[in-house]
C-alpha cells in the first residue's frame, strides 16, 4: 500500500476515493471500504483512501476531542488489510481548514487527486466551516469529471455502528459488543520499551507497551492474547501468546501518573525490548484499583492470572467462563 502525505498539484493516476477519519475501522467503514473497491474494479482505477492527520477535532479542540481508537500506524495497518492501495494522509492545520469548500473540489479532488469515483458517508461535510455536503459534490461531479456516490449509515440489530459506539462499548467495558462493532477484537499496537522493572520484582515481568496518545479509551484489567510484529524465529508466524493486560495508571504504585499497558506473558520469557507488540483484548477481569500495600497487589495479580487461565482452558464463543469466587 502507497501511503502519500500532503496533496499534489497534479495527479499522476485517477482514483476512486472515500474520505474520513476511518477511526477504528469499524464494520461500517468496512462497508464502505468494499463498496469502493469494487468500484475502483469496475472503473480500473486506485483504491484510494484520504484520512487526515490530526483530526480535526483534535486540532481545533484537543481537551474535548474524542479519545484515538487507533493510532496513524495502527490505522494505516487495517486500512492495508482491508484492501487499500493508497492512503492520502493530509496533515490537518490552519490553512487546510480554511480551503473553502468549492476549493476542495476543484483543487484537491479534481486536480489533486484526479477522483473519478467518489464514496462518501451520510454525514459527511467538507470545506471551511463544513460548508460542503453530498448535495454540493453531486451539483459539481458533472464539470469535474467524478461520480459520486453516498453511503448510508451500517447498521447493527438496530444500532448505528459508529467511532462513538465503539468508544462507549469499551469505555464499558463490554468487549462482546466492541467485537461486533469491529468484526474483531480491539487490539493496541506499541513498540516494548523498559520499565521500572517492578513486575520482575514482584514476579509478574511485563512487557511495557508505549503508547501512542495518553486516552487510551479503555482502562482495567484484562484478559488478552498478544502476538509479536516483525517477528523472526520461532516466532515469525506471529502467533497468539496468552496473557494478562493492566492498561491505567497503576494507582497502587504511582500518584496521579500517565496511563500505561503493561502485558504479562503466560509461560514466556523472552527478551523483546524494541519489538511490536499487539495486545489483543478479549475479556474484562475488573477496573483498576489502589491496594494497601505491594502483598496484596500481588495476592490480585496471582487472581487474575488464575482467571486469565480458566477463561483459554474453558473457553467457548459466547459462553460465560466460571471464575473463581473473588477475583472480580
């Protein structure tokens, strides 16, 4: 997949194009994302896909933006899998805001990126002061040589699948209901980095994961299966490794300090500072809390990795697990 920054003045290919911020890549997305692919077939032309960096909200209001579900990199990863031949990735500040909206049409989609076949969502607005819309890029598609097609919103039993209601399933906790919404389940992505080493200390050596943007839109204790990226022997064929997940600010250890996902490895011990670590998660054991001293910390813990065990050794799509009495 060809990933370009920024909009040329003249384009080299024509493509088909959908734009948003595609966070999560989501099943609606999905949706989109194969609708243009088989039109890109049937015209011949480059799947293409524009995202922006950051995203808007964040840059105009980042105290009250919505917290990422994927990183840029995490993003680009899915949006490859999913079919993608190119992502535009337009670095979004002051002057872009202030294209207006018959600009963005002319000297982005026309000029820039010769779209010849244009998907967007229900919802979509572009230009200055969201001045564009559906209506405006259908009343220009003719003198601009594109096709134009809308997306109506993906529905599940009912419910809009949404960035929004993936973030509240996980803010809930309800990972069954994020792996509907995704057709997958919710995973973070960072290269291990050191720690203070006190999970060695304590029995429990994690891998610390680096975060990307200090929200991270769940937080708690977590069954997960984890799986190493840019692996090599024996591990290349990135296969699953069982585990426990804390993602939070480890209250019982440090006061008032940024959020951290820390893995413990069921049965594993090897060395894998600098490498990429994919933790996917599977189940909620219980929220954060701050204990009275490291013993029983490490009482918790040994609970957990006992849940984590019973959850992979009973474990049935859509069947409850039977945990043992007091570990919630």
């Amino acid at each position: 997949m060809l990933v370009c920054r920024g909009i040329p003045v003249q384009a080299k290919a024509p493509v088909a194009l959908t734009i948003g911020n595609f966070d999560g890549v989501h099943l609606g997305h999905q949706a989109m994302l194969a609708r243009l692919k088989e039109a890109a077939r049937r015209h011949g032309l480059v799947i293409c896909v524009m995202i922006f960096e950051p995203h808007p909200r964040e840059f105009f209001a980042p105290d009250r933006a919505p917290t990422r579900l994927t990183s840029l990199r995490e993003k680009l990863e899915l949006l490859e899998a999913a079919g993608v031949e190119r992502v535009q990735v337009c670095r979004f500040n002051f002057d872009f805001a202030r294209i207006n909206a018959e600009d963005f049409i002319v000297r982005i989609l026309q000029q820039g990126l010769a779209a010849r076949w244009v998907l967007v969502g229900d919802d979509f607005r572009f230009g200055a002061r969201r001045a564009g819309d559906f209506s405006m890029l259908s009343a220009f598609s003719l003198k601009c040589g594109f096709e134009v097609e809308e997306m109506p919103g993906y529905t599940l039993n009912g419910m809009r699948i949404s960035s929004t209601a993936v973030r509240d399933a996980l803010a809930a906790g309800d990972l069954d209901l994020v792996r509907r919404l995704l057709g997958r389940s919710y995973s973070i992505s960072g290269r291990v980095v050191a720690g203070n080493k006190l999970g060695k200390k304590i029995g429990f050596p994690t891998a610390n994961i680096q975060l990307k943007h200090n929200r991270p839109p769940l937080s708690g204790i977590f069954v997960v299966e984890a799986e190493l990226e840019e692996g090599v022997a024996p591990l290349a064929s990135q296969r699953r490794i069982q585990g426990v997940a804390s993602l939070g600010v480890r209250p019982t250890v440090h006061e008032g300090g940024e959020p951290v996902l820390e893995v413990y490895l069921l049965d594993f011990n090897q060395e894998i500072y600098g490498r990429h670590l994919r933790v996917h998660f599977l189940r909620k054991l219980r929220d954060e809390q701050k204990y009275a001293d490291l013993e029983t910390l490490v009482q918790q813990i040994e609970k957990d990795v006992t849940c984590a065990r019973t959850y992979f050794s009973s474990y049935f799509p859509d069947a409850s697990v039977p945990f043992p009495a007091g570990s919630n």
